[in-house]
C-alpha cells in the first residue's frame, strides 16, 4: 500500500516565515527557510517539511489538513487562507511570504491568541433555543429550510474573516463577521425561537451596525460562507422585528 | 493544583457527550490539546447509523437488526452487550442531537434522511450532506458552551497518576506556557481519540497520535485489541484524505484497470458495500495483482450519480477531490487506495465506560468497550461517542454520589515534580537525534509490515525495528529549548506514547495466529474460533507489553462465517 513518493519532481521555494517568541525575541522578525518539494504540495505540508528537517522550533498551528477543522489560518503571500488548503503552484512564485493571521496577538511565531474571537462567537448564543419540549421524534423540517442554513452551517471557525476584517483593525470591541454570520445560521434556522430582543444588545456600532460592507471577509473565507449576507441578514430580521415591535405598541 | 470533579480529557465528540451529561450535577472540566473545534471528530463525513425507519427500504428496519449487522461486521469478537447497547440507544442519541441544533439532511417528508452503508441491510445511516461530524461537534461544542462547561483548551496530558488502584488525577502541560499542573480529580475520563498517525498511510488528522492511550497504558490500564486497526477502503490517493463510505453509499462503484466492478469478485451480494475489511482487502488485492493504475490506486467512480446529486449529497467530496487530488468527480473518477482508519482497539472498559482503575473511564476511539470487535461498520463511531459518551458521564454522576474526594495529593506532586525534571533534562540536553527521523521510521515500519497483509515475517521485523525506535528515543533532544508554545517538546511527550502503541499493535498481530477482520495474516488466513476467540489485552512492561487474552461475551447471535 506504499505510494510512490520517489521520481517526482521537486521545485526549489524560499519561505520568509514572520518569527517571534516573546520569551526571547523584542521584535518580530522574517526567517528564511528553503525547501525543496513537489509544487502539488501545500503550504502547511511545506511547513511541517521545515519543521521535521531543519527547524523544531517554527511554531504554528494544524490538525486535519483537509481543511475542516479552522486550525491553520494565516496571511500566506498577504492574502488570508488556511495553509492545508493552499496548494504551492496557485500562488504562482517560488518565493513565499509567512504571516500570522492580523487582528490577533501573537503567541508565538504563526500561533494567534484566539480568545477574542471565541469570545464573540459565544456571547450570541450560538444554540438552538427552543420554547417547547423536545417532542418525542425529531422535528421536522423540509428539505428547502434546511438549504436556507447550508452556507452558513460550513463555517469552520478558522477566524480567516475575523482577521480580514477592516472594522475589527480599528475596533477590537466589534462582534466581528463569523459570530455575526453564526448568528444569522440560527436565525434562518426554522428549529430556532429566540426572541429577537435578546439582540436589542447588539443593535449598535460593536454588534450589527458595525460592517462596513467592503466584502473583505467573503474574499478570504476558505468554505465559501458569504458572512456579509449573514450580517445583512441579521439586519434585515432585526429591523422587522422592530418595526412589528412599534406597531404592537402603537394598536 | 487545580481541582474539579471531573476532568475530562479530549474536546471531541466522545469528551464533550460525556461532559455535558457529567455535567448535569457535577463541577466537570473538558481539557485538550487543542480547541475542541479542531478535534478529529470534526473530519467525520459520512454519517451517523440509527434504525429510525425513516427511509422507505427502511421500513422493516430495528435496533435488533443494526446491532446483529454490528456483530456480524464485527466477525464476532464484538461483546454483544455493548453492541446491543449502541444499537439499542441509537435513535434517542440522534434525536437528542437534532433537538440541540444539528442541521442534519431530511427527506421530502421533513423526517431526518438518512443513505445506505457497508454492512448494513437497511439505508440507516443519517447524515448531514457528507460532514456530519463537522455538524455534530459545532451542536456538541455549542451545547456545552450553553451549559457553561470548563476547558483548558491547547493542554497536553502527559500523566495519569494512580494510586492503591485508585485515580489520582492527571498532570498536564499549558501548551502556551509550557508550564506543568497537577489536576486533581474524582474521574478522569479519556476520550482522546485514535492513534492514525503512528501510520505513515492514514486519513486521520495529524493530531491522533493516539497519546491517551499511551499515558493510560504508561500509567497500568490494560489496552485491548490494538491489533485490529481499520484501513478504510477509499482515501484519496496522495494526500490519502478520507473519502467517505456515504460516496458508495449513494451508489459509487470501485473500478479496476480493466473497467471491471471487481466487487463482484469477493463479495457478490453486497458488492460497494460490503465491510470496511473486506473492501479493504480487495482493492489491496487488485492493486497487488496488477489490477490498479500507476501500480498504486483504483478508481472510484461517481459519475453516473450526475452533477445533481454529487453537488448535493457530496459537496464536501467534491471539494476535496477539486482541492486536494486536482479532479472534478462531476467529470472523471477519483483515485483512491486503503489508509489507515480507525481503531477498534483501546482502553480497556467495561459496559458502563469504567476502566478496571476505578475512578478512570474511557469513551469514543481511544476505548475498547468492544462494541465492533475485529471490525467496525461505517457509521457506528460517531454514533459511539454519543452513545458512551452519554453513558460514561452518567455512571460518572452515580460514582461521585459513592465516592468522598480523596485529600491525599502526594502522589500527584510526585508525578509532578517527576515530569518537570523529566522537561527540564529534555530541554538541556544539548546534543541527540533529531524526533522527526525516529516518527518517520515508525510510521513507514507500521505502513510496510504492519498493514492489511500481515505474516510473521514482516511483523517479526517490525517489532525488532520497534526496540530500536525505542533505544534511539531515549537519545533525543531538542531545537526549541524555550517553554512557550513548544511544538518540539508536544511531539517528543507524544513520540514516546507512539512508539508503545506500535509495539503493542505488532506484537498483538503477531501473537494473533489467525485472520479476524481487520487483522488478516498470509500465513493464516482464517478464522480460528477455537483458539482466538477472544480478546488480547496488553499491559504496560519495562520489557514491553506483557499480553494475555480475555472471553469474548458472546448473548444470543452465535458466530457464523462471514458472507456478503
């Protein structure tokens, strides 16, 4: 069950990897790695390649490698991408540039503190709230509910959006685009009986008023999530309930 | 020293099912080497089996049934309480999933759909498109998120400290610190998934290093039939990412280099979906006989499916066909061998969860419940977790209710201080073998001799290639010799763990002198009822794995040879 490895052809690439360890470093700095491998290859298999074979010490972060678990996201030749998911010859250079994803504080080398970002996705209640009692089966829901939800359901949390996001750069209060898109996913979600104003919280310039709708993150959203739908989406939902609101109040 | 009630170790979907039941009425804590997120479970595709009837072919479907295919597929080495239990509990675990939140896919009716699987005589298999387990852990994360759970997320275990045959608690490393803690704990649970990456062939994340059932065994606890490792017939050829069984479910073909469904050659009946084993075996088969392309893959083929239906039910599929292996499934078929799965082998437990170390249970991948014996069917691991995982947390809640907390904490510092020096020596050690020459030997060695062929041979050569892994590790240093976020010294923990497994792995095939599922051997290629009906149990020796055997529990379906 081997696979041929040999007899393929290797192509020469120079890593320029943005370092940094606190515990030793004052600033951050570019290291250069060369690494010869097979342009079919991708980013994080070059990265691991550098790690095995010259450098126990780069630091970074990967576990599936198929691009379903959000671990790996970084700035790869400027643009935000998850490194298993980027293969060397769609980046047409032989030069490659290594950043950490942006609007995060660096732990280490390519390693982000993600805290903030996890910390939005749960302050908006990203689970099914339900009124009644679970019947005894499952609920039933048509096949065309479901699909409205697809998009956002394939979100995986790699925080690509969160660190593209130009709103974020300026404002680290903001809810950011992921948590606001997940937000959205529950709210289409047939299953879902929130009442809408438990987000009268967010209804400001740190919750959903705070896009600026420059689109950045649906460019560097690995899995296709459209989050600047979701945060229309969100909007226009809310605006209705408000004006539902008013006009139960003005009967 | 931190303390809680419990503490839980792994963020997948066996942890977090354990820890939102434990959670009911307990102070439980879920730690993880990474955010649970990025948990294997995550990568699951295809589906999650219950007898819920809702498909049409699946009318006449029943619990009785699912758990008889469980047995079957697990050419009987399953203890068929456990596997009764899985079936039996399937469809309240399912239902409870989509009560949290699970977007699972439905039929026209609104009902859960749910697609045909290997083994299974019914289409019983739900799912949500092809990455259920993606949808699972986000509900599962969501829910213990909703019910205030605790993690540590990105902490290593590094020991479980027993005493007088009693747990202890665990010490663990702040992967962003470097530094060391001592837990102390009523219950520890492992739910630390499987060991894929002791294969240089595997379509595991690169995560399952398998380090729980490492410490678990370092620390005394028997480990059970390690030997029967599952290779999944369809992982892409390359990168070897996993492609989901649901792809023939839903009515791919395997094809050889002579155009031939080749399945008609070895299993007539069910064809695609026959067992993991046995479709296993037979593109191996194929491949070795010169029936493959390039030597090396045969093709799966979806085409006939149409783009529709791919683009709905396999989008997942497609895209890593795209992404990973450069083909539309739309418009060629993808190239795929067998890789390494799945382990039904592990921590050794009873029917409730609990190791024979009272106070320490397991869940998910890293156990051995034996709910699939020698081979598991597609669809029954994510349905595991959920199953035990509920289970295990609530035997937790009856075993707290039993047991005072236990004052005495020197044990734990023993360990603590013992471990720190260990890091400290580690991290000065100036001059040694790199750890990457040694990983890569081990996992070629399991990849070459240890795989779906085996005989005493090669195995023989394996093992004696592991004792000298093991010599070389003890040689080891380091390039990153700080604390902070030392990826070096995580592999290093984990490496040594890795090397007991691949010993125990082979010895076990070695020992085993008969062909049962997963383990085929040349030599002896079949089923010995008589003398290997049962199960290998290791235990940790500075020798090497001391093996001895226990019964199979066998209730009401007597074991029959095998036919699809």
């Amino acid at each position: 069950m081997n696979q041929k490895k040999e007899n393929i052809d290797l192509t020469d690439y120079i890593f320029k990897v943005l370092r940094f360890n606190p515990e030793k470093d004052k600033h951050s700095f570019f290291q250069t790695y060369h690494v010869s491998i097979h342009e079919g290859e991708t980013v994080l298999e070059a990265l691991l390649d550098i790690q095995d074979h010259q450098d126990g010490s780069l630091t970074f972060r990967y576990s599936c490698r198929s691009a379903v678990c959000g671990s790996c996201g970084m700035t790869i030749n400027g643009a935000l991408a998850l490194a298993c998911k980027t293969q060397l010859k769609s980046l047409f250079r032989h030069e490659i540039l290594i950043e950490p994803l942006p609007n995060m504080t660096v732990i280490k080398d390519l390693v982000v503190d993600m805290e903030p970002f996890w910390n939005m996705y749960k302050i908006i209640e990203p689970w099914l709230h339900t009124e009644e009692d679970a019947p005894e089966k499952e609920r039933l829901v048509s096949p065309e509910d479901m699909k409205k939800i697809d998009q956002y359901i394939n979100c995986i949390l790699c925080a690509c959006c969160y660190g593209a996001c130009p709103v974020l750069a300026r404002d680290e209060e903001y809810l950011g685009p992921a948590a606001i898109a997940r937000l959205f996913r529950f709210l289409e979600d047939s299953r879902d009986k929130r009442d809408l104003a438990t987000i009268d919280r967010f209804n400001n310039q740190k919750g959903i008023w705070g896009c600026d709708t420059v689109f950045q993150c649906i460019d560097a959203c690995p899995k296709d999530v459209r989050p600047t739908d979701g945060i229309a989406g969100v909007r226009r939902k809310y605006l209705l309930h408000r004006f539902r609101r008013l006009f139960r109040l003005a009967k | 020293m931190i303390n809680h009630d419990v503490i839980i170790i792994g963020g997948g979907l066996a942890g977090l099912r354990t820890a939102i039941a434990a959670a009911q009425k307990a102070d439980v804590a879920v730690l993880s080497k990474v955010h649970p997120v990025r948990s294997h479970s995550i990568a699951a595709q295809g589906g999650i089996n219950a007898a819920l009837g809702n498909a049409e072919e699946g009318k006449d479907d029943s619990w009785e049934k699912h758990a008889f295919d469980t047995i079957k597929g697990s050419d009987y080495l399953a203890d068929q309480p456990a596997a009764e239990t899985l079936c039996r509990e399937a469809p309240s675990v399912v239902y409870e999933m989509e009560h949290w939140g699970t977007p699972f896919s439905r039929f026209i009716n609104g009902r859960i759909a749910q697609r045909p699987f290997g083994g299974a005589g019914f289409p019983r298999t739900c799912y949500a498109s092809d990455r259920t387990g993606h949808m699972l852990l986000h509900t599962l994360y969501e829910k213990s998120l909703k019910d205030g759970i605790r993690f540590y997320s990105e902490w290593l275990l590094t020991d479980l400290v027993i005493e007088n045959g009693l747990s202890r608690g665990v010490i663990a490393m702040n992967v962003k610190t470097g530094e060391l803690e001592a837990f102390k704990a009523k219950a520890v649970v492992f739910a630390t998934g499987g060991y894929g990456r002791v294969y240089e062939i595997s379509t595991n994340a690169l995560i399952n290093t398998g380090s729980g059932i490492a410490v678990a065994y370092r620390a005394g606890l028997p480990i059970e039939d390690l030997e029967f490792v599952q290779f999944h017939p369809t992982s892409l050829f390359g990168m070897n990412i996993l492609i989901t069984e649901g792809a023939r479910g839903e009515g791919g073909y395997l094809i050889n280099n002579k155009g031939k469904r080749f399945m008609e050659d070895y299993a007539p009946t069910l064809m695609e979906l026959a067992p993991r084993d046995i479709v296993a075996r037979s593109i191996q088969t194929e491949i070795n006989e010169g029936r493959g392309f390039e030597d090396s893959y045969i093709h799966l083929d979806l085409r006939h499916l149409g783009e529709k239906k791919i683009k709905e039910r396999l989008p997942a599929i497609r895209e890593i066909a795209i992404d990973f292996g450069g083909i539309d499934p739309v418009e060629s078929p993808i190239p795929i061998l067998p890789g390494q799965h799945y382990s039904m082998g592990g921590i050794s437990t009873d029917y409730f969860g609990a190791s024979p170390v009272k106070g320490v249970y397991a869940a998910g991948e890293c156990s051995c419940i034996s709910a699939h014996g020698a081979n598991r069917l597609g669809g029954n691991s994510l349905l595991e977790t959920l199953v035990f995982g509920k289970i295990v947390g609530n035997a937790i809640l009856e075993h707290l209710e039993e047991n005072a907390s236990e004052e005495n904490t020197t044990a734990l510092e023993r360990t603590l201080n013992k471990r720190r020096n260990w890091i400290k020596e580690l991290l000065e050690k100036e001059k040694g073998e790199r750890i990457s020459p040694i990983r890569e030997k081990m996992r070629t060695t399991l990849s070459d001799k240890v795989a779906i062929f085996r005989e005493k041979k090669s195995l023989t050569e394996a093992l004696s290639e592991i004792e000298k892994l093991k010599e070389r590790y003890k040689k080891i240093s380091l390039d990153d010799k700080g604390l902070r976020f030392n990826s070096d010294l995580h592999h290093a923990i984990e490496l040594e763990g890795m090397i007991d497994l691949a010993e125990i792995i082979t010895k076990g095939a070695l020992s085993r002198e008969e062909s049962r599922g997963s383990h085929f051997r040349l030599d002896f290629p079949k089923r010995d009822d008589q003398n290997w009906l049962k199960h290998t149990m290791a235990f940790y020796s500075d020798e090497g794995p001391k093996i001895s055997y226990k019964e199979v529990d066998i209730t009401k379906y007597e074991p029959k040879e095998r036919k699809y």
